[in-house]
C-alpha cells in the first residue's frame, strides 16, 4: 500500500510540473500607479564595451488614466495593450512553451534609415531566472532571422527575451547580430507607494 501511495505521489510530481501555462497580456488594472522598472543595458563589440545606458519605466497618472513614462515620453498604458495584434506579432498571445510564429517589423531610425526585420520565434522554457532584480519566472523567448536596411545591408538577428508575467514585462534581453552583444537586464523593480 506505501509503494502504491508513493508511486502516485510520484507520478503527481512529474505530470504537475508538466502543465501547460498560459500567459494572457497584462490588462490596465494590472498596472499600479507608481510601479517602476529600471533596466540596464550595454553593447560589447571585439571584447570592448562600445556603449551603455539605462532605461526605466514608470506607471504615472496621464490624461486622466495610466501611462508608461520612459523619462521623455509618456504612452497611455490602455493604447498600448488594446492594440489589434497583426499577423507578425512581437509577442503572440496567449504566451506558452512550445509555441512558434513569426515576427516581421519594419522601421526606420532617428538617422532616416529604414529596414525590415523577419524572424521565427519560439517559446522554449517558463524558467526561474535570476537578474539583478532579483528571482521570477520567466517565458524564454528565441527570436532567429535576419535584418535589412535601406542602406544595403543583410545580416543575422538573433534575439533571446525573458519576459515575465508577475512584471508585465521583459527582465532580460540578449541580442546577438554577429558583429557584437547587446544585453539588457532589469536592475530594480519597485511596485506602488
């Protein structure tokens, strides 16, 4: 009878940690006014550190409702999450392990130069991840592909993201386009007052 009660014990512990988990996008009331987030971020090319910086994040009042503050801009927090999803999403909701699309964005920079990026992505693990921040779960993301612009040139694009659902957001970011690294970690999260 003990074996039989360990034996099912067992089999509890490794098909319930095989559920599947699914991750909607956050909605308005997810956000607190005051929540912030603040990433540090740095681009190594030839084993020397070529840039750095910091970006933050802040939930602050705008125009009567939520809105993300980056230090120079501020988005209302409801237009940036009810946002019709396209065929290419960035992400493609509902999050979960195992999942595949694709990823295409055209853009242009602050110099006039445009390009279009196109990758596969895949949901790869929901993992424990530790960043200066501290300890959360995480969906790993693997974006695969390649880069062009305006200006002729083609190139890979490969980028990892670790995005988490008890944040709202991404807590770390690789990026790696053959010439150098880039990395984005978050450094401090700090919810409400």
């Amino acid at each position: 009878m003990k074996t039989k009660v360990l034996f099912y014990m067992a089999l509890l512990l490794i098909f319930g940690n095989c559920a599947t988990t699914k991750t909607n996008p956050p909605i308005l009331k997810d956000y607190t006014l005051g929540e912030k987030w603040i990433w540090k971020w740095e681009r190594v090319a030839e084993g020397e550190v070529r840039a750095q910086g910091e970006d933050i994040q802040e939930v602050v009042n705008y125009n009567g409702t939520l809105g993300l503050w980056n230090g120079i801009d501020t988005l209302q927090i409801s237009k940036t999450i009810h946002q019709e999803q396209s065929d290419t999403p960035f992400r493609n909701w509902p999050l979960e392990v195992g999942k595949k699309w694709k990823y295409v964005s055209e853009w242009e920079n602050n110099e006039g130069t445009t390009g279009k990026t196109s990758q596969d992505a895949k949901i790869t693990a929901f993992e424990e991840l530790h960043v200066v921040a501290g300890k959360f779960k995480a969906y790993k993301i693997e974006y695969k592909g390649i880069v062009t612009n305006s200006r002729g040139f083609k190139g890979e694009m490969n980028d990892i993201w670790w995005y988490s659902p008890e944040l709202k957001t991404y807590i770390k970011h690789v990026n790696d386009d053959g010439y150098g690294l880039y990395t984005n970690e978050l450094t401090s999260y700090s919810k409400a007052n």
